[in-house]
C-alpha cells in the first residue's frame, strides 16, 4: 500500500486539517459546514487523515503561566564525544528531566538544543544543574526568553 502524502491531499482535506489545526475541538457538523461538506463525509475524511498519520492525535493548549511555567529557556548542550552509544544515553536520560518541554538534536556548534519551562531563575538553575550532569554533557549555552514575539501556531497548510 502506498504511503499517503501531502499530494494524495485535496483542497477539502487541507482545509480539514487547517480548521482542525486551529481548533481541535470543532464539532464534526460544524467543521462539515465550513469545509463545505455533509457530516458523514466529513466525518469519514477525519478518520482516514487520522489512519494516514496526518493527524497524530488531539491535545489542550495550556496556559504555562497559570501553571507556574512561564519562563521559557533554550540550552544548547554538547556533547564530549559523538557516537551512537553516546546518544542513545543522553536521549534516554534527557526524557526523564520534567522541566524539558521539548529536546532537539540538531547539525550545527552544538548537539542538542533543549526548551525548558520553568517557574523561576532558581528553578533554571536546578534544571540546568540536571541537565550538566546527563550523560556525556560537556558544554551548555542558555538563552533566556524574555518575550514571545511568535509562537508555533501550527504548520502552515498550503492550498
């Protein structure tokens, strides 16, 4: 079976996943409605972009201020050495840390750049002193955010 990609998509499917991008929440009859479908053949296209992996799941955009997490941070962190036994350590070690939000190996200077969410500089220095003592950490560089110019509003769904 061939796999599905964003060619197999039409202009309805692009619109699905845009207004559903936007907010997961919409009832299927009103999705239907703003795509310019019945419900049942709106509701059948949502489930085979779920099936095809278009849609990996659904999720609340929490407010990490009220949550006492909005001081946002990025670490660059390299490694001593590089090799597979190497990553695999550090990956393994760096999903268990709470404070991480999200961890990206990346090509460049450095190893891995890491976004933090903390409440407090105090809490920064904790998570940092967690993340020096990860396997093979040899090196970090933090960028503290001090304003949200942009944030990720999803991917950018192209007709």
């Amino acid at each position: 079976m061939k796999r599905a990609s964003i060619d197999d998509l039409d202009r309805i499917d692009k619109a699905i996943l845009k207004h559903l991008q936007q907010d997961g929440r919409t009832p299927n009859s009103e999705l239907a409605a703003k795509v310019n479908l019945s419900p049942s053949p709106c509701h059948d296209r949502v489930k085979r972009l779920e099936s095809q992996g278009f849609i990996e799941g659904y999720r609340a955009i929490l407010n990490p201020k009220k949550l006492n997490a909005g001081t946002t941070a990025f670490v660059e962190i390299t490694l001593d050495r590089i090799n597979q036994r190497v990553f695999e350590d550090f990956r393994r070690k760096v999903k268990t840390l709470l404070d991480v939000a999200e961890c990206h190996m990346v090509a460049g200077n450095f190893d891995y750049l890491v976004k933090l969410r903390i409440s407090s500089m105090d809490e920064y220095r904790s998570a940092l002193a967690k993340l020096a003592d990860l396997p093979h950490v040899a090196n970090t560089n933090t960028y503290v955010v001090i304003e949200n110019v942009k944030l990720d509003e999803g991917i950018a769904i192209r007709e």
